[in-house]
C-alpha cells in the first residue's frame, strides 16, 4: 500500500460526526497561511525514480502515469493540489462538485483542445469566473530521470493559452510529440472516456469500434495497416472496373476494324490509281521547271546586252563632271573674296554707326546745357513772383485766424463733451456685459431645451427600433408582427405579439435582468385569449403560403402571483421591486410570462445589495444585483447543500422601453425651458433698447465734440501754414549767383563742341576706306557671274547625258528585276519540284523518260484520265482507311494498357495479401487474446460474454466492413445476443462496455486510463460487480494507472490495498487549501512529535490510520482498512470575499 501523503491532499482518519467535528469546522475556519504558491513545482520524487531510496511494498508509477495534478482559477477550483496514486483512484463527489472537471483539466493539460470534451466550446471558458486567467499543472512519471512537469496557462481574454515543461515555454505540436511517446492517448475513447462522451462510446457501432481498439492497442501498426487495406481495396475495385472497361472497349474496336476490311480493298485499289497521278504530277513539276529555265536564260541574255550600253555611258559624262567641278571650285574662290570684302565693309560701317551715335549723344549734352543756360535766367524771374505770392498768403491767413475762436473756451467746452461722452459709453459697457451674461443664459437655457427635445425623440424612437431589430434579426416573427396589426379585425379579442414588443420597461436595469430570465423563444411569442383565434392564426400565417415559423401560446386563465418572500424585510439592503412589478404590459402578456416563468419570485435589488450577495442567497433562491443574477438550486444527494450560479450583467437587447416617469419629466422641463426662453428674450430686447438710446446721445455729443475739436485744429493749421510760408519767404530773398553758375556751364559747353570735331574728323575717314572696299566687292561679283554663266553651259551638257544614261538604267532595272523573277522561279519551280519528286537523280530521270508524255499537254491529259477512273471507284466512307488505321493504332494501345493494368492489378493483389496477412493475423490473435480476457470477466460475474472479429461474409475483401462482434448473455434462460441497444438495457450496455475496456486494459500498455460516470444507469449488483473486476484488474504489478470517477459508491465495495479513494467536496463551511495544509501539517507533527512529516515515518502513520479504520469500518473487508481516502476541496466562486482567505471554501 503507498503510504505517501503528499502536500495539499489530506487524509481522513475517521468518520465520527457529532460535536467533535463540529468543533474541527470550527478550528479549521480560523486558521489562516499566507505562504505563496509557486507557479512551477519542483518534480515529486516518486518510489520507483531516481530519487527514491527503495523500500518493499511500495506500488511503482508506469512510465506517463501522472504523480500530481494542481489546477488554479479552473472552472470551479481557485487553488487546488493533489496527487493521485499509482493504480486505481476513484474521485468520488457530488453532483456539481467539480468531479469531471479534473477530467478536464487531465485532457486540456496534455494539450487536448475543448472538443474532446463534448462541453465548452472555446479554452476561456474553463476560466473560473471573474477571474481571467489560470493554470492546469501536471505531473508525469519518468523512469529515466527527473518527472515531466507540464503546464498549461488559460486565458480568458482571446481564448488563448500556452505549454510550458519543466518551466520552459514550448509549442503544442513539441508537447504532443512528447506526449505520444509516453503512449498518452487523450483522443482515443478506450483510453480516455469523459462523461460527455460516455454515450458516444457506448452507441459506436461495431466498425466504429475495431477501428478505436486498433487505436487502442497500437500494437503492429494494425491501424495503419487496415486502413492501407481499406484504399488499397477501394483502389482495386476501382482499377478492376476499369480494366473490364478496356477489355470492352478493345473487342468493339476489333470487331468494327473487321467489319471494314472490303471497303479497305477498294480504297487500295483506288490509291494506286492516284498514286500513278502523283508520279504524273511529280513529272510535270519537272516539266515546268524546265520551261521557266528557258525563260531565265533568255532574260540574263538580255541584262548583259543593257549592262554594256550602261558601262560606255557612263565612260562619256566623266569628263563633263569633271570640268563642272573645276568651274564650281572657282566661283566658290571668288564667293569667298566676296564674303571677305562684305564683312570688310559691315566692319567699317558699324564703326561709322558707332562714332555717329557718340555724336548725337554729344549734341544732347550741348542742348541739355544752352536749356540749362536759359533755365537759370527763367528760375530768376520766378523767384520774384513767388515772394510777391507769399507775402500774400501770409496777409491771408492771418486774417483767418483772428476770426476763430479762443482756444481756452474750444477746450474747455472738448473736456466737458469729452466727461459725458466718457458717461455714455461706460453705460452702454455695462449694458454689453449685462447682455453677453443673458446671451450666455439663453444658450444654456436652448441647449438644455434641444437636449430635451433629443431625449424626447428617442424615447419615442424606442418602439421603432425595437420594431427595426426585430425585422433585421427575426424575419418571420417581423412578418407576423406586421400582418397582425393589418389584420387585428379577422380574430374575436385581441392578439398579443410578439411579446418583446408588448413590454415596455422604463429602467434599462431592470430591462437586462427581465431579459436574462425570459427565453428568447418565450420573447418571440405571440399570445392568444382563446384556441379559436390560435387556429385561424395557425391557418392564415404558419400554414399557409406564408409558412413563418414563429411561437404561438394561449393564456385563458388569470395567474396568481404567489410571493416566496416578502420585500418588505428586504428593503433596509437594498430590495426595490419583484421582477414582475419592473415591467409595464397588458396583463395577458404578464399572464403569458407568468405562467411560463415565475417571475414573480425574484426580487431586484439596487446597488446596496452589492457585496451581501451571500446572505441573500440564504434566503432568497433568485434575485438579481447591478452584477447580475444569482440562482440557487440545491443538490438531490446527501444533504442537499446549495450551489449558487451567477450570470454577469449583460446590457438588454430586446427589451428596453419607453420610461413613461421620464418622458412626464421631460415634458415638465421642457414647457420650464420654453417659458425661461421667452423670458430671457424680452430681457435682452429691453436692454438692446437702451443700447440704441443711448447710442444715440453718444453720437451727437461725439459730433458737438468733433466740432469743437476741427476749430481747434483750423487754428493749430493757421499757426502751422504761418510759420512755413514766413521760412519759405526767408529762403527766396536769398540771393542766388546766377553768373557764376551761367560761366561755369559756358565752359562746360566749349569741352563738348572740341570733342565733337574730333569724332566728325574720324567719320570722315571711315567713309573714305568703305567707298573703297566697295569697288572692289563689285569687281569680284562680275566675274563670279561669268564663271556661273558657263557653268551653266556645262552642267545643261552633262544632264543631257545623264537623263540618257537614267533611262539605260532604268531599262536595265526592268532587265534585273526581270531576270531576278525569272531566275526566283525557276528556283522555286526547282525547289517545288525536288520537295514533290526529290532531287532529278539519273535513276528518276531514267523513270521520267520511261514514263512517256513529255510534253506538259499530254502529262496535264494522262492527270485529267487516271483521276476519272479513280474516281469511279466509289467508297462510302472516304476516311475508310485513315479510321481503319487509326483504330488499329488504337487497339495496339489498349492491348498495351490491358497487359500494364494486369501486372498492376496483380502487383496491388499481391501488396493486399502481403498486408492482409500482417493486418489480419495480429488482430484476430488479438481479439482472441480479448476474448479470452472478456469470457473471464463476464464468467466472473456469473455471465457468458464473447468478443469475435467480424466481417461480410459475401465480401469478405471488403476490410471496410471488418468489426467488433460482442456477444453477451445476462439471464440463463437467454442465449448469446450480439450487444446492441435494441436487445439490452442501458445499464447492461454499460457493462458489457466496461468489462470490454477492462479486457484492452489486460493487453495494451498505456500509463492511465480515464473514465467518468461509467456506472451511472447499471443497477447496484452490476455496479458492484464491475467495480470488484476494476479493482482486480489494476491491482497487478505493471497495471496502468486508473481513474474512476462517479457521485456516489455502493456501500461495503471490496478495495484494494492499491485503490486511492479521492473525495470532492463543497460548501461554504470548507476551509481553504492553505489552511487545510497547514490544520493538517500542525495535526502530523503533534502526533509524530517531529517538525516535518518524514517519509521513514510514513509506515507508522499507515499502521494508524489502518488501526482507524479497523475502528470505523468492522463489517468492511480487511483489504478496505489499507484503502486511502483523500480530499480534494472546491473553492466556491461567489459566496464569500476573493479578500479573505477565511471565506474560501
């Protein structure tokens, strides 16, 4: 027996209730520990690893067994650790404890994904709820070195998770690669069968059922080996198909090819005839090669006559090119003096239009200095005048200013305006700011009124989106809905429907929580007063044309709420409402729910509920809190206990109303609004109006003010105007000196006249050189036109000649163009010839001559002869011989694929007996080996059970119809029955299923197997027979490890010193993990007397707990007194503080 008692398990020793355990619930509840977790565990050393020192009758782990499982935050456990025993554990627990969820902690821990498990759908689910995320940790069995310790984090968020071995992070395709080494198969149902997939094994048929054994075992690649058998069989009844086809095929060619053969003769007969045209014809391809030879010949003649006419042309205009071009390098000789003497002259010329451009710029100056000269006399004369106009002005403006007023009294009067003005607009500031803070008070009040009129708008907009989602997401209830209110008039009362539109709920709480409660089925509903009116419905909508599928209910009567609680002693934490009162409708409808669904026994509280959920749920079954909802059921074994399910707030989809207390609100605030604007309004027109008043008074002391201001400013200008005439005045009777400024000029203008001597000197000689060089150009000219006049002589010479030769030329071009086809002719004549007949060897001109018909006209005769009689040889089917020969062809190509298709036929007959034999013999050995197993075990329990490979005894090649045959009889009366659902009861299936795995367990080797609530439906003698053959059957050394789970177990069932019996419990009176640990370790070391719990003193603490036992369990068979019981305790999820560990359960 293993005597180990590992850290977070903990071992009961007794079974006494009364006040001592009383008493230990109580000790347990105040003990506190707060000694982290870590995330990796190190490798448990196990009795048969590395790390064991040995010792006798200690049961050894099978490699891949599993030495320990931890689970965090999974599913219903926040924190949890145990370590199951090497052969048989049973877990046992209550409904709803947690039992199959260590199921699934076993299979997604080895990377299995949720579809194994016939439950949640995606991996965040298994996340215990708030929380988001956690960990399964498990531990497996190596033999040859340190434990596999695998993890595996969940996350909530994304569905995610991540493997971990021994602390490093690895991928799932490297953890299965491991994990199939150990021969963990968590995908085979003979290996591991969870509680959702207990029917699934039980209903497989017997095909189904060879193949999961084949998986099973893995022995011999049988699985590979029989469905290699199974497409290699498909493929030979395919290729055996196809290979009668080509025989087929190959006589209809045959005998088609025959019944061709007279028609072939024919054909023959009249090929030779063309055969003896196509000689013809191949001769006279010589014949009229030879006739275009002759043209070819007379062609070249004449070419070579024109060529020499060409060559003695050209011969007599070489001596007239040559004189032209002597000519034309003279007059280009004196073209070029020509050019010389031009530029020559633009030279001279630019010079001249230079010097005659500085000359006329000096004539400017000597004019710019005779005005200057007489501008000095005029400035004189005005000088004088302008004293004279002067001293007028000053006389005038003088007089001005003493006409104005004085300026005290001006300025006196601009600082009184000025004080009032200043008055005027202070006032008018003030009314500004009174103004802007009304306009500021008027926008809030319209902003305030349009969010009104908004919320006004969409509470009437409610109905019509709820009326938009229904016709988005149900159709046919939309359709329904619309038909109805057209046609309200064909029923006796009215008809309500569907029912999410017939409630309205002002509070969109209360909404989401009415909506959690209600089905959506019940949602969809429509409801009517009495059957006549459900059936003229059912006629016109459901069955007719329309065919809509929608929800129909008849409420008749009134239904009475009758209250489980009263509110009244529920208000001081927060209890406002019966689920029932937060909605308002027409009171059918709230029959209709009411009936379906008692709502009237939930009650909604408000926020002060929040964080006393726990009481509540002592008294109330079902209420809601701003959370969420929470339902209590009670377990129907033991005592019963409650389990409490929460459901998280989801916001209402279908279900909110119109607030009827808001839209009166609304309408309240909104007439306030209405009238404060109105108010406000007034208010600023009255000040807007003072405003002009004001404005008004302001703008005519701001024009009696700018009066006096520009009086002022005409004196100021009279003053101004005074001051700069008198220094203008001041400045013209400055004498000016005129003469010294006239001589000064005169001087000046005497320069000039010298320097304009001089360039008139230098014109002078410039047009001397030009008239010159002129002369000269001329000369040059003239005899340039008498060398042109006899080059012209020449060159009317030399194109007489020439237009001579050109047409020589052109005759010859016609010659070679000529000579060019012929000879292209003849060569494709040749060319022509040589690709029907060949090259004209003397041999074939030989069979040319014999052949008689040299002309073309009696070849062209012969042709037009041997086709007639040709033709008078008729065929009905002129492709006779091509389809002859090609069907010929076509029939050596199939022969050649039948005799390919036969060896591989027989090559594939051959591969299947080969398999055949390897697949066949190991698995009819082995299913005798099973049968022999299956015979003992039902023998045991005082049946007959057989277990036959089974197969189509018609087409026995047929190994897709290979199967398990299982025979059972229970009665003596009965003989052996095949095991099916229609002959045996649901509890002798499930015999007859486990006596079947106990039989592979015998003979295939794996480290553990898995099977969850097996028992239930077997009556207590089957239960307790299958539990003794389980028991028995992993008791032996070598046995894999094996995992039972169940709720409950028979009373005095005989155990093994091998079993582990680990008991699931929950409640809120269990204490947490930590403090379980620690009660325990502190219990263990007062006993013992030592600090630690050693292993050399595991065997005193056995030998204690079996003197217990023998205690507690008299009538219980001596082996049962070795049996370990341990406990494994679920953390509840909502009913005490995540704060306080004393709350845990």
């Amino acid at each position: 027996m293993n005597n180990r008692i590992p850290k977070k398990v903990v071992v009961e020793e007794s079974d006494s209730e009364g006040e001592e355990q009383q008493r230990q619930l109580k000790k347990r509840r105040n003990l506190v520990e707060n000694q982290p977790t870590q995330n990796i565990t190190a490798p448990t050393p196990t009795p048969n690893s590395n790390n064991d020192s040995g010792g006798n009758g200690r049961m050894e782990f099978v490699n891949g067994s599993i030495v320990r499982i931890k689970l965090n935050n999974f599913v219903t456990y926040s924190d949890v650790e145990f370590r199951p025993g090497p052969r048989l554990n049973v877990i046992i627990g209550p409904n709803g404890s947690g039992k199959s969820s260590i199921v699934c902690a076993i299979a997604l821990g080895l990377g299995g994904g949720p579809n194994l498990l016939g439950r949640q759908k995606q991996l965040g689910d298994f996340v215990k709820n708030r929380c988001s995320q956690g960990y399964i940790e498990i531990e497996l069995h190596n033999e040859s070195g340190d434990n596999y310790i695998i993890r595996r984090d969940l996350k909530k968020e994304g569905n995610g998770s991540e493997f971990h071995l021994n602390g490093k992070t690895i991928s799932k395709n490297d953890l299965l690669v491991t994990i199939k080494k150990l021969n963990v198969q968590i995908d085979n149902l003979c290996q591991f069968l969870p509680q959702d997939k207990v029917v699934s094994f039980a209903s497989m048929s017997p095909t189904e059922l060879l193949i999961e054994t084949e998986k099973a075992i893995n022995i011999n690649n049988m699985y590979e080996n029989h469905q290699e058998l199974i497409r290699l069989q498909s493929n030979h009844q395919k290729e055996s198909t196809s290979f009668e086809e080509l025989k087929r095929n190959l006589d209809d060619l045959v005998k088609k090819n025959q019944s061709l053969e007279k028609d072939v003769d024919k054909f023959r007969e009249r090929q030779k005839l063309l055969e003896f045209v196509e000689k013809l014809k191949r001769k006279k391809a010589w014949a009229i090669f030879e006739n275009a030879r002759s043209i070819f010949v007379k062609a070249k003649e004449d070419k070579e006559e024109i060529e020499k006419i060409v060559h003695n042309g050209e011969l007599q205009i070489k001596p007239l090119k040559q004189a032209i071009a002597e000519q034309s390098r003279s007059i280009e000789k004196s073209r070029s003096e020509v050019q010389q003497n031009s530029t020559k002259v633009q030279q001279v010329e630019s010079e001249v239009q230079k010097n005659s451009l500085t000359d006329g710029k000096i004539v400017i100056v000597i004019e710019n200095l005779v005005a200057e000269i007489d501008g000095l006399q005029q400035r004189d004369k005005e000088r004088k005048v302008q004293i004279g106009k002067i001293t007028k002005d000053i006389q005038d403006v003088t007089t001005k200013m003493q006409r104005l007023p004085n300026d005290e009294e001006t300025k006196a009067m601009v600082e009184k305006l000025n004080r009032e003005l200043k008055e005027c607009n202070q006032q008018l500031g003030e009314l500004d700011i009174e103004k802007d803070a009304k306009n500021r008070q008027y926008m809030m009040i319209n902003q305030e009124y349009s969010s009104i009129q908004r919320e006004m708008s969409q509470l009437n907009n409610i109905q019509a989106q709820k009326l938009e989602l229904l016709r988005n997401e149900q159709r046919d209830a939309y359709q329904a809905f619309e038909w109805l209110r057209q046609n309200q008039n064909l029923f006796k009362q009215k008809v309500f429907g569907p029912i999410c539109m017939e409630i309205n709920v002002q509070n969109p709480e209360h909404a989401a929580f009415l909506e959690m409660t209600l089905s959506f089925n019940l949602m969809m509903t429509f409801i009517f007063q009495c059957m006549e009116d459900r059936e003229t419905f059912h006629n016109l909508v459901i069955e007719s044309d329309k065919r809509l599928r929608v929800n129909t209910l008849v409420v008749s009567k009134k239904v009475l709420a009758e209250r489980v609680n009263n509110i009244e002693d529920f208000r001081s934490i927060g209890a406002t409402y019966y689920l029932d009162e937060t909605f308002e409708a027409d009171q059918v409808v709230k029959d209709a729910i009411m009936d379906s669904i008692p709502i009237f026994k939930s009650i909604v509280f408000d926020s002060r509920a929040i964080g006393k959920e726990d009481s509540i749920t002592k008294h109330i079954n079902s209420f809601f809190t701003p959370n969420g909802s929470f339902y209590t059921t009670y377990s129907r074994y033991g005592d019963k206990k409650p389990t409490t399910r929460v459901v998280n707030f989801k916001a209402a989809k279908w279900l909110s109303g119109i607030n009827t207390n808001k839209k009166v609100e609304l309408q309240e605030r909104f007439q306030e609004s209405k009238l404060l604007l109105e108010q406000e309004k007034q208010f600023i027109e009255s000040i807007k109006q003072k405003q002009s008043q004001i404005s008004t008074t302001r703008q005519n002391i701001a024009e009696e003010r700018n009066k006096c201001s520009a009086t002022i400013d005409d004196r100021r200008k009279c003053y101004s105007r005074i001051q700069f005439l008198a220094r203008k005045l001041e400045e013209l009777n400055t004498e000016e000196n005129i003469q010294e400024e006239e001589n000064r000029i005169r001087v000046k203008l005497k320069e000039t006249y010298s320097k304009r001597a001089d360039i008139l000197t230098r014109v002078t000689e410039l047009l001397k050189e030009y008239f010159k060089v002129m002369g000269i150009r001329d000369h040059t000219l003239i005899t340039v036109s008498r060398y042109e006049a006899k080059l012209r002589t020449e060159e009317e010479s030399l194109q007489r000649e020439s237009e001579k030769l050109e047409a020589d030329k052109r005759k010859l071009q016609e010659l070679i163009i000529h000579y060019d086809s012929c000879m292209k002719d003849a060569k494709r004549l040749k060319s022509e010839a040589e690709k029907i007949v060949g090259p004209l060897t003397p041999e074939l001109h030989e069979e040319f001559r014999t052949m008689g018909f040299h002309s073309l006209e009696e070849i062209n005769g012969e042709i037009i002869a041997t086709e007639t009689k040709a033709n008078f040889i008729i065929s009905k089917n002129p492709r006779v011989l091509e389809e002859y020969e090609e069907r010929k062809r076509e029939i050596q190509t199939i022969e050649n694929r039948i005799a390919t298709r036969q060896r591989e036929l027989q090559d594939n007959d051959n591969r299947m007996n080969r398999l055949r034999e390897d697949w066949l013999v190991p698995v009819r050995e082995f299913i005798s080996q099973v049968n022999t197993s299956f015979s003992q075990y039902f023998k045991a329990i005082n049946c007959l059970g057989e277990v036959h490979l089974g197969f189509d005894e018609q087409h026995p090649d047929d190994y897709s119809k290979y199967f398990v045959d299982i025979r059972v009889k229970f009665r003596n009366e009965d003989s052996l029955k095949t095991l099916n659902a229609q002959l045996q009861s649901g509890g002798e299936r499930s015999v007859s299923t486990m006596l079947y795995l106990i039989s592979l367990q015998d003979l295939t080797t794996c480290p553990f197997r898995v099977v969850d609530e097996i028992n239930q439906g077997m009556d207590p003698k089957n239960e307790r027979m299958i539990f003794e053959q389980i028991v028995k059957s992993v008791s032996s050394e070598g046995s894999p490890q094996y995992f039972l789970i169940t709720p409950k177990l028979l009373h005095n069932l005989h155990y093994s010193p091998e079993t582990t019996v680990l008991c699931v419990f929950t409640g809120p009176w269990f204490m947490s993990q930590k403090q379980w640990d620690l009660m325990f370790k502190k219990v263990m070391e007062k006993r013992n007397g030592h600090p630690q719990l050693q292993n050399n003193n595991n065997n005193n603490n056995n030998n204690n707990n079996n003197n217990n036992n023998n205690n507690n369990n008299n009538n219980n068979n001596n082996n049962n007194n070795n049996n370990k019981k341990v406990s494994i305790q679920e953390e509840s999820d909502d009913d005490f503080d995540e704060n306080d560990d004393t709350s845990e359960e």
